[in-house]
C-alpha cells in the first residue's frame, strides 16, 4: 500500500482495487485515482502547518490544479466585493 494511507483506508482502498477489472482501457488511471482518493485529506482533518504548506506545493505543481478527479473543486476565487460584502465594508 502507498504511504499516506493508514488502517480503514488502506483495507477501503484495496477492496476498491481488486474489485476493478484489470482490462479495457484506462483501468490503470482508475486504481490511481482510487488510491489518490482514500489518501486525500479529509474535511475536518487536522493538518500541521507544514503538512499545509507541503499540500498547497503539491497542488500548485499539478497539471490541473482547479479540481480533484471527482471534478469538486480545490480552489476558489473570493472577489474583493465578496469579501467586503462578508466583513461588512459595503
């Protein structure tokens, strides 16, 4: 098992794996995308300081920065009107 993916994950992500058939085409890319999955960070998770500023390198180092295979984002654009609107300055 890939390093990042610890006890439930790791049994999730296998189980995952050996269910995907291993023909046709692209079957490699979906065990990636499978084991990127149960390895992602997860909402609520506590992270350190440097395990955000690693995570925030590796995004920007990615050829598709903007969303996650699932296609949910990864980054948003707050506006400057948005963001006084929230703090009140409008």
């Amino acid at each position: 098992m890939p390093a990042g993916l610890d006890g439930k994950r790791s049994i999730a992500a296998l189980r995952e794996l050996l269910d995907t058939p291993a023909s046709g085409t692209g079957w490699q890319e979906k065990i990636a995308q499978s084991i990127a999955c149960h390895s992602a960070v997860r909402a609520g998770q506590v992270l350190s300081l440097d395990e955000m500023r690693q995570l925030i390198r590796g995004l920007e180092q990615t050829t598709l920065p903007h969303a996650c295979p699932h296609g949910r984002p990864t980054v948003i654009h707050l506006g400057l009107a948005h963001l006084e609107k929230e703090f009140k300055r409008t």
